[in-house]
C-alpha cells in the first residue's frame, strides 16, 4: 500500500495596513490582525443574518469593514453583573418551620418502626 502526502501552501492576505472603510471579503477578514485570533466565517454569516454585523452584498460575494467588526466587536462585550454586598435574608413565614418539624417526625417514626 502506498500512501500519499499533500501540503498545500496558503499565502495569507496583508491586512496589517488596512483602512477601516476597506471592503473586504469574508475569507479575507477572517484573517484580520486586530481581531487577535482567527475568526470563522460561519460567526461573521450567522452575526451578519441576526443584523448584529454590517456588511454588503456584491453580486454573491459579502462584503465587510475592519470598522463594521469594532463596532460589532464593542456592542458583543459582555460586562460582569453588578452584585450587592449581601443577599437580602430569606423570609420564613412559618411554613418552612413546619415543614421541617413535620419531616423530623416521620423521620423518627420510620427509625422507631425498625
């Protein structure tokens, strides 16, 4: 049996001096240095089909900005929740009391039927 091996080679576009109003494809923008890490065109459809992202449709290619993908970018942070220092105490209006009072003593009478 003879196997085969196959390397292909990418060239990676140059963004590093795009100009935020430069329309770009998907599969350019993926690539994108401030977005830090690679990001998947399928984010960037499924963003453009909720309307979260900007984009343009020439003829059947897509078309994005490096500004359209900040602004998305800075509307999807997520900031933590504020919390109160402490959480406000539990009511108990009796019923709970005798619930657990009630509990106990079936408990002890299975335990005494023994």
């Amino acid at each position: 049996m003879t196997y085969r091996l196959v390397v292909e080679t990418m060239t990676l576009p140059d963004l590093s001096n795009a100009m935020p109003d430069e329309p770009l494809r998907l599969s350019e923008a993926v690539w994108l240095p401030s977005l830090g890490r690679r990001i998947s065109e399928k984010i960037f459809r499924t963003a453009i089909a909720n309307g979260d992202l900007r984009a343009e449709r020439l003829g059947r290619t897509l078309y994005v900005t490096p500004a359209a993908i900040a602004e998305w970018r800075e509307n999807a942070a997520v900031t933590p929740a504020e919390r109160s220092r402490a959480p406000e105490p539990r009511r108990d209006d009796g019923r709970a009391a005798a619930s657990r009072a009630k509990a106990r003593s079936a408990l002890a009478a299975l335990k005494d039927a023994r």
